[in-house]
C-alpha cells in the first residue's frame, strides 16, 4: 500500500513523502538511495537520538525518506529473526521511526496537511501531534488519520516503552494507551487520530464486533463514522496478465492462450504432471494461523486422494506448516509443488498458470491475491471474510454468474466441500467456469478510485481536526 497509494494522490496533486526505516536490505544501488539530511536530531522522550535520513524516488518521483539509524533498523528482519522471533525493542525502534518522521519535517519545512501513520508502529504519531506538537507552527494544523491493516497486531508491551516514547501520565489511562498495565499503541492511536479506517468495509464492519475486535471493538465503535474501510488497491502496472514480464506468455481475456502456455510452464517447473485437463489449485500465503492453513492441512489429503487436482504452493511461515508443505510433495509427486520461501517471480507465474486460487483465511483484512486471481482468470476460492467477501461474488450456479466461490463455516470440511464444488464446475460446467473467468477479469480494482476515497477521509480528518 505504500508503494502504491502515494504514487495515486501524487498522480491527483497532492504533495507528499513517504517515511520508512533504512532496512539493512534495502538496495542503495537499485533504487538510487542517497544521503539527503545528516546527522538529525530526534527525541525520543528524554533521549535525544542522532540520525542520518536518506532519500530515493518511487517510479512517479514520489520522495522517499529512509531513517537511516543502525541501532534499530540495520539489522537483518524487519520485525523479527527467524531464529529468535520479534525484536524485543521493537517498541523503540518504531516510536523512534515516528518520532524522527516529524523531526524530518521541520528539517525540510515540510508542513503537512495530514500524517498518514500506519498500524500500531506508527500509532504513536497521532497523539505526538496534539500532545507534543501543538505549539509548534509547522504542525498546528496538521491533522491524522490511521489506517489498520491487521487488528491481531496491536503493540501491547511493558508500560516502560510508553514512558519511553515520551508521553505523559494523563494518557495513560484505558480508554488512551493503558491496557491491564501495558501499552497498548494502537489503542491510543485509534483515540487521538482524527480519523481511522482498515483496508475493506467488510472487515470494518468484523472489527467492530467482540468476536473480530480483539478487546478493540469497543473503542472502534465509539469512534462511530470516524472508523471506515476502504479497500486496497491492487497495482496492475505489475500485476496484469497482458504485460506481466515475469511470466512467459501474456495473455487477455480475448485470447487465452497464453495462459495455457503458462500452465504448462508451472507445472515442468514445479514437478508437476504436465496435463492441460487437470486442475491446478494455487496457494500463496504466508504459512500462519490466520490463513486457515491449519485447516487445509486437515483436508488436503482428502480432496488429493478422491478428486483429479494438482496444488502449486508457495509460502513460508510457520516450521509445521513449512514441514508439512514440504513433505507433501514427496508424498504426492506429480500431484503436489510446494517450494516453500519467498519468490515474487514464481509467485506470478502461479497466479498465471493455475485454474483456481485457494484463500480459507480466518478472517482477513483485504488480502490481495483474491484480487491478483481475478485479473489472472484464475478463480478465487475463498471463505467469506473481510475482503475476501467484499470482493469475490459468489458463483450462482442457477444463472452461471459470479467471479468465485465461498464459504462461511471456517472448518476443513467447508473447504473440502467448497473445492469439490469448483472442481465440479470446471469439469462439468464449462461454460460457467469460463463464465466466472471472464467476470473476474473484468473487474477493476484499481488505486484510482480507493486514492479518490483516501483523499476523502484525509478532508474529513481536517474537519474534525478543525472541530476538536
Ligand atoms: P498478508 O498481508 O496478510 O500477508 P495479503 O494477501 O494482503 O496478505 O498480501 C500478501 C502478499 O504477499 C500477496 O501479494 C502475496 O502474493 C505475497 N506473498 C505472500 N507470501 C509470499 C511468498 N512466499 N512468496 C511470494 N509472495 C508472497
């Protein structure tokens, strides 16, 4: 998303930079990275941090500013190593992300309508800008809007780190940051942001009840129309099957046969069969609770010894999940590909060349391969969930119209009675299988009209900003 959006609202004349962490990573050469503030100072509660912040351009000479600090950010994961999971000063590393994003701005004068903070990591900023900055001119206007990408990830640590971001005691209360004696930032964010929304109407709507809110459903429903979704755009300058370079053969709507090619392609590379008639169902995911893969493990086995299919997985995550993927292609050769790590490349030749696309997710905030699948004429199977549902309609088998299937129950015979479903349809119903492709392929799900709404909630985040 931060990749995308700017480059729309720059497209509709908006002025803005983007602010991210100098990851150790991140390629200097390739993206023309250089030195563009040095030696910054940053306060951090009652630390004053010196940094370096660099600077390259998105494709649309979009600014992007990097807090080149190494304590925090030059380190090999983002959030966490393998080996010994998430970064224990990770509340420190981002309140200091945070921090040094508005320390930048009065460097360059830069002097925002709107901080577009994302997630608990940046959550801090909001009350940052009406408790510490309001005095300050740059900023006096400035108003805020949060944006949850994942409910489940909220920020909650040792009460310690609050005091270390610099915030005072009279926030520290449980309808701000407290919770049962922690920190909780996204809380906080979620009270002092002029305006919050997630990324699909339909997991709004999931996060405001106690079942899909994670002990937050409350406070998202006293911000009442304060708190909406917005769906994710997808980005077709990459993912289009007519112009994809990273897969073999292009092809449209009017003239399949490319994606014919790209079958045949995905199934030599990925040891599978090589048979046109046979199904193949895609998984790309990371391998975690949340994508119902726990799930699909109950039932793969079932669907592979009585139905004619081929899966193509692609994924990493969780080490049973990783092993139990793994081990399934040896146990079914020809009829099962798993490679399990991270490749963007074989990630679009599998969106190109499989038939039906698998998402069982638990709940889900947007999810962006359901919406990849439609433009690839592969035909999302998913279960109805946050904007899962939002996006695919279901197939009506009486009338031969819908652009996927669904289902409700999140249990592993849901999926196996979902998938016969499909595989019934693409065997025996034809016509309506490629009904369903060439609905999917005309959908749009473009940034345009999502970056049109983002400009809308950033004018209601200045009214209320204007109102408090
Ligand atoms: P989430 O953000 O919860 O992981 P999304 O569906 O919103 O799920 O986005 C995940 C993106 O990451 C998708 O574009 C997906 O294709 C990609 N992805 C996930 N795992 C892999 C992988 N192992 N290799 C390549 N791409 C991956």
């Amino acid at each position: 998303m931060t990749g995308s959006l700017p480059r729309y609202l720059k497209k509709a004349g908006n002025e803005l930079i983007v602010v991210i962490p100098m990851y150790s990573f991140i390629d200097v050469c390739k993206f023309n990275v250089t030195v563009a503030v040095e030696n910054l100072r940053v306060q951090l509660g009652k630390r004053i941090l010196i940094c370096n912040v660099n600077r390259s351009a998105l494709n649309d000479n979009v600014p992007v500013y990097f807090i080149d600090y190494k304590p925090y950010f030059g380190r090999p994961g983002i959030y966490n190593d393998k080996e010994f999971g998430d970064y224990s000063d990770n509340p420190e590393r981002f309140t200091f992300l945070s921090a040094a994003a508005l320390s930048l701005c009065r460097e360059l004068n830069f002097s925002p309508d709107i901080v577009h903070a994302n997630d608990w990591h940046t959550a801090v900023l909001p009350a940052y800008l009406k408790r510490l900055y309001t005095g300050d001119p740059l900023f006096s206007n400035t108003a805020s809007l949060l944006t949850i990408h994942n409910l489940a990830y909220q920020g909650r640590y040792n009460r310690y780190y609050y005091e270390a971001a610099g915030l005072g005691e009279e926030d520290f209360t449980p309808e701000k940051f407290e919770c049962f004696g922690d920190v909780n930032f996204l809380k906080g964010g979620i009270h002092f942001a002029d305006m919050v929304n997630t990324v699909s109407k339909g997991y709004a709507a999931e996060t405001r009840t106690e079942h899909g809110g994670y002990g937050l459903d409350h406070y998202l429903r006293i911000k009442g129309d304060d708190y909406v979704g917005i769906i994710n755009g997808a980005d077709y300058q990459e993912w289009d099957p007519a112009t994809d370079r990273l897969i073999p053969e292009n092809y449209t709507a009017g003239d399949m046969t490319g994606k014919t090619l790209c079958k045949v392609r995905l199934q030599s590379d990925m040891n599978l069969v090589n048979s046109g008639n046979t199904p193949v169902i895609a998984v790309i995911s990371r391998l975690v609770f949340q994508k119902g893969l726990y799930l699909l493990m109950e039932c793969i086995e079932g669907i592979l010894n009585n139905m004619e299919v081929q899966f193509a997985i692609l994924g990493s995550g969780d080490d049973p999940l990783e092993i139990y993927f793994r081990n399934l292609q040896e146990q079914y050769p020809g009829r099962v590909g798993s490679f399990i790590g991270y490749s963007n490349e074989l990630s679009h030749l599998i969106e190109a060349g499989s038939d039906l696309f698998l998402m069982p997710s638990l709940y889900e905030p947007c999810g962006l391969n359901q919406i990849y699948s439609l433009k690839y004429g592969t035909v999302p199977v998913v279960r109805a969930t946050g904007g899962l549902d939002d996006t695919i309609e279901n197939y009506d088998q009486n009338r031969g119209e819908g652009t996927g299937f669904k289902f409700v129950e999140a249990t592993s015979k849901a999926i196996y009675g979902t998938v016969a479903w499909a595989l019934e349809t693409y065997t025996l119903r034809k016509p309506h299988f490629k009904k369903l492709i060439k609905n999917g392929m005309g959908k749009n799900f473009s940034w345009d009209r999502s970056a049109e709404e983002y400009v809308h909630l950033y004018e209601r985040a200045l009214e209320n900003r204007k109102g408090s």
